[in-house]
C-alpha cells in the first residue's frame, strides 16, 4: 500500500475518539495497539469476536477493529470504515487521472479521446499551465518521484506525474503566477530542500505557459527541450527557461556545415594563440558585465589598462572592437556556435 495513503489512513484514525487498530488481510497489524490478529469475517458486516469489533473492507484491503465495550464502538467503526474508503477511491482517481496526464504529455492521448477522458476524471480543461521537468540521474535504488513526492510544495491544481525512473513532471497552475522568475526561484528553492535531505541533484526545464489540456503536451516538449539545449549552451546552471533560450535554440537549428564554417572565421590557426584559456575568460566575464570595463577588471583582478590591451589586442588581429556592442554580439554569436557540434540533441 502507498505509503502516503497509509499515512493519511493512519492519521484518520487518530483522529476519532474510539481506538481503532488497522490489519491487512494477512494479519499484520498497521496501527494501533499491537497484539491483534485477524479472525474469518464476512467482508462489509460489523461482527463481534472475543470482545473485539471487526471490519473488513475492501478499499482499501484492511480489515478494521476495537474493543467492544468502547462507547459507540460500531458506529465509530462504520464511520471509520466509510471515511477509509472514500480516502482509497480518492487515491485511484488521482492514479487515473495522473495517467491521462502522462498520456497526453507523451502524445498518445488527443481529440475526442482526451477530451471524454478529461470528463471522465474532471481534469479542468481550461487551465493556465506551466510544465516543469524534474530530471535525476543519480538515483541508485530510487525513483525520482519518490525522493519528490513529500518535498515538493504544490497547490490545489497543481498535478505531479512520474514520468519514467529519472523524470517528474509538474504541472503548475499558473492562475496565482505573475512571472517567470517566482517558478525559477521555486525551482532553485526545491533544488536545495533536496540537496539537503537526499543529497541528490536535479536538473530542471520550464515550458512556456499554455492554457488548454491539450496544450500542456508543447510546453513539456519546450520544458525537455530547454533541457537539452541549456546543458549544452550554459552547462553550468541546472535550471532552463525555454523562453529565456532564443539564441541558442536558434543556432542549434543551423546545419552543422555551416556552425563550423562560420565559427572557423574568427577561430582558426591564425588566432589560436590569440585565443587562449586566459583571453577567452576575460573576454567572457567582460560580457557577463555587460562590456563595462570597470567591474570586469575589478572582477578579474587586473589593472583596467591590462584589459584594455586585452581587448585591443582582439581587435588589431580580428578587426572585431568587443567594447562595441554590434561587435561583442558578433563575436558571441560565432564563439558559440562551437557548441552546436555532433553532440547536439536531435530536434523534435
């Protein structure tokens, strides 16, 4: 039995003024006191048996009992009986409903069939959402929807899926959502919650807000996607943002011939030693501050004047002036394009 289902049971129980003891058909006990056993009962009749009352119910498969001479005992434990089992259909509407999801997210459920199934499990269908792809690799022994299934703050029509053994998918209600930036900082907020109680890392791609169930299925393919092209392009974050990825989804479309001949006009053997490990990370923290000089040689250490000779030195051999910002998104562009080499992800 799952286990948060199990928790949720248990945790009913407690809640009632009649100690309740919950054995599974096989005799173990699954709460409360410990020494019961499991004696032949009709399934659905209340029977009493040495001084205990027994329940046996069918969703889920427990058999229910307490003490006889407790007040109100029978009626406590059809009540009780009654409140488990709408706790177990619950759980099987929210599995089958779960399925739909997954099946139209993996494209094998549209038309006429999605929408009779969305009926059938009062999935809405005009709904702004947003789907996030949870990506593990390092799970040993685990899925990576149970090392996310209790961490992961959710909302009321918020929907998590388990895709495969390394992925989960999020389907997030965008209602309440006002930019794209308060699901990158639920990503990284998630990220360390699961860091710092399963030491395990995730990768994370966000779709593009789509309003229609069956819609959610491009904005998992941009979610995979941004995936695919964020590792490649910035390998060193682990959240991407198919919005935020114009660029570089752009260059990975260009032919592979073309990649290489347009970045083998600036790098090449007449400017590899121009290019070296050093020039090129100058040249880069120069652009992560936005080409202001200033907080670029602070950042490295140098004396601004060392940069300076840096960046003239690039332009005398390239004829390319960084500090410019036509040239800068020249060089950018052509420097990238390094990336879009055999390894890249096939398109889909």
């Amino acid at each position: 039995m799952d286990k948060q289902l199990m928790e949720r049971m248990e945790s009913v129980l407690a809640r009632l003024s009649v100690p309740i003891t919950m054995i599974d058909r096989d005799g173990e006990i699954k709460g409360g006191q410990e020494g019961a056993t499991l004696p032949k009962v009709a399934e659905g009749i209340p029977t009493v048996i040495r001084g205990q009352w027994y329940l046996m119910l069918r969703k889920p498969s427990v058999a229910l009992c307490c003490p006889e001479g407790a007040p109100g005992a029978q009626d406590m434990l059809m009540l009780a009986g009654a409140m488990l089992n709408q706790l177990a259909e619950a759980e099987n509407h929210t599995e089958d409903s779960a399925d739909v999801y997954r099946r139209t997210l993996s494209g094998d459920l549209s038309g006429a069939e999605l929408e009779a199934l969305s009926n059938e499990h009062r999935i809405p269908k005009d709904l702004p959402r947003c789907v996030m792809v949870f990506h593990m690799v390092q799970t040993e022994n685990v899925r990576a929807f149970d090392l996310l299934r209790d961490i992961t703050p959710i909302e009321e029509q918020d929907v998590l899926i388990d895709m495969d053994r390394h992925t989960v998918v999020l389907l997030k209600d965008m209602t309440s959502v006002e930019a794209m930036d308060e699901l990158v900082m639920y990503a990284q907020a998630l990220q360390e919650t699961l860091m710092g109680e399963t030491a395990h890392q995730m990768t994370v791609g966000i779709g593009r807000e789509r309003h229609t169930i069956d819609e959610i299925r491009e904005s998992y393919a941009e979610a995979r996607r941004a995936i695919e092209v964020g590792r490649i392009f910035q390998p060193e974050d682990s959240i991407y943002v198919f919005s935020r990825l114009i660029l570089e989804r752009f260059l990975m479309e260009l032919p592979q011939d073309i990649s290489s001949h347009y970045h083998s006009l600036l790098f090449n053997r007449k400017t590899a030693r121009l290019f070296n490990e050093e020039m090129l990370y100058t040249i880069d923290m120069f652009f992560k501050k936005d080409l202001n000089l200033s907080d670029t040689a602070r950042q490295l250490y140098i004396h601004r004047n060392t940069l300076v000779y840096r960046l003239d030195k690039v332009l005398k051999q390239t004829g390319l002036d960084l500090r410019t910002f036509e040239d800068a998104v020249t060089f950018k562009i052509l420097m990238e394009l390094k990336k879009c080499g055999g390894d890249r992800p096939a398109r889909k």
